[in-house]
C-alpha cells in the first residue's frame, strides 16, 4: 500500500528568530550594500563604521555572525576579533565571524583563518555569497528544515523512488554515526565522506542536514577547534535526520 506524502516540511522550527548579524565597514557603499543584502536575506542587520564602534556594540550585543573588514579606523577585523575572544564577558565572544576585504593577498586568507574567522569574503561579493556565509552560523542552520518532501519529490522525480532513495540515506547515516569519530581524526576520510554525503542529502531533502556539511566542509582545515565543533553539531543533525526518516515506516 503507497502512503500519501505530507507537502509540509518535517521539523521546520516554529518563529524562529531572525539572524543577528554586525556588519562593521568604513567604505559607506560596502556597508548599506550589506546592510540590505542581509536584510533581504531574512535577518536582523546592525552596522558600525569603524573598528572601535563595531568592538563597543559586540561586547554590548550577542550577534550570531559578525562581518568585519580587514582595514577599519580604529581598529581592522582582526583586532577586533582577539579582544573579543580575549574578553570572556564580551556578549558576542564566541560569536562567528567573517572577514570581508577588496583586497586578498594569496598570504592573506590562511592567516585571517588562522586568526580565528570562519570564512573571507571578498568585496564586492554577490547575494549568493552572502547567503554562504551566513549559512555557517549555527543559528542560520537551526531554522532550516530537517526534511523537506517537495524538494525531495522535485529531486527524485516521484514518491517511490524517493522513499527508496532515503533508506538507503538511512542506512549512510547510521554507518557515518558510527564511523564519526574515527573520521573526525582523518580529514581527507571525512572530506570524501562528506562529499558524498552531500549528493545524497540533496536527492533526500535532507536540508539541514546537507547545510551542515557544506558548512563543515568550509571549516575543514581551518582551525581544530572549530571542526571538532561542526562535527559534534553534524552529529546532532545527523541524529534529528535519521528520527525523521523513521517516522514515516512507523506511520506505515
């Protein structure tokens, strides 16, 4: 017997709230750009227009992603970032954080990297850019959807390869559970994992899941203690993933 299919999405989380993200950037053109860009995006928007200011509100404020440019008065992106991560009361000190700049030097981005940030985001970006980074903020990732039918359905091309479709995804993710923390010792293991895990996320609807690992796969190689957190986030997802694929052989 074939059970309908709900066209609702499975786990959407209910009014969650808006993204919160500090845009601090001298140039006024780059920073209203960012401002409605975000904006448009769904999420709250706070600017500043130099280093010391954009230092004030973050340790006034808890933001979820803190877009800062590399060269500000005052102090540029990365002054900012160590004394907020220096100042344990500081409300956004463990915030996420990306550095924009016009000007990357192949040097450049390691050591931004390695000073803490999550991502550069090179100016003038596109929406799509902006979409990227935002997308590695953990609060971005909890409002996605765990399964979303219609973009499975729009994949797969119909209901009964969709459900074929994601128990074989149930079966990948119960072995990645397992095999996760061996994979969280070996990069270029979890990167191919993750590579394919990707692919099939995307014919599944596994949208917050697919989220996660594109957000884990920027992160890979950057620093140890911010990988080791997407993996324990991953692990989390995974296990909301594989509840939801559940439900419908229960309903069944």
């Amino acid at each position: 017997m074939t059970h309908p299919l709900p066209h609702a999405t499975s786990g959407t989380p209910a009014d969650a709230p808006a993204l919160r993200i500090l845009i601090a950037d001298d140039d006024a053109a780059s920073r209203r750009f960012l401002l409605d860009a975000v904006r448009a995006l769904g999420a709250d928007g706070v600017d500043c227009a130099d280093g010391q200011a954009a230092l004030g509100t973050a340790k006034n404020t808890a933001f979820d992603l803190l877009l800062l440019d590399c060269r500000m008065p005052g102090a540029g992106a990365s002054e900012v970032l160590a004394a907020l991560r220096e100042d344990s009361f500081a409300a956004s000190h463990d915030s996420l954080a990306v550095a924009t700049t016009a000007e990357l030097d192949p040097e450049q981005r390691p050591q931004l990297l390695a000073a803490g940030f999550s991502d550069v985001l090179v100016k003038p970006c596109r929406i799509d850019d902006l979409r990227r980074v935002m997308a590695l903020a953990p609060a971005y990732l909890r409002q996605l959807p765990v399964l979303d039918d219609d973009a499975a359905l729009l994949a797969s091309g119909d209901s009964i390869t969709m459900r074929a479709l994601r128990q074989l995804l149930q079966q990948e993710l119960v072995t990645l559970c397992n095999d996760l923390d061996r994979l969280g010792q070996d990069v270029s293991a979890l990167r191919d994992r993750l590579h394919r895990l990707r692919s099939s996320c995307g014919f599944c609807g596994a949208t917050a899941l697919s989220a996660h690992v594109v957000a884990l796969q920027q992160q890979l190689g950057a620093r140890p203690e911010q990988t080791a957190a997407a993996v324990a986030r991953l692990r989390n997802v995974l296990m909301d993933t594989l509840q939801a694929l559940d439900r419908p052989q229960q309903a069944a």
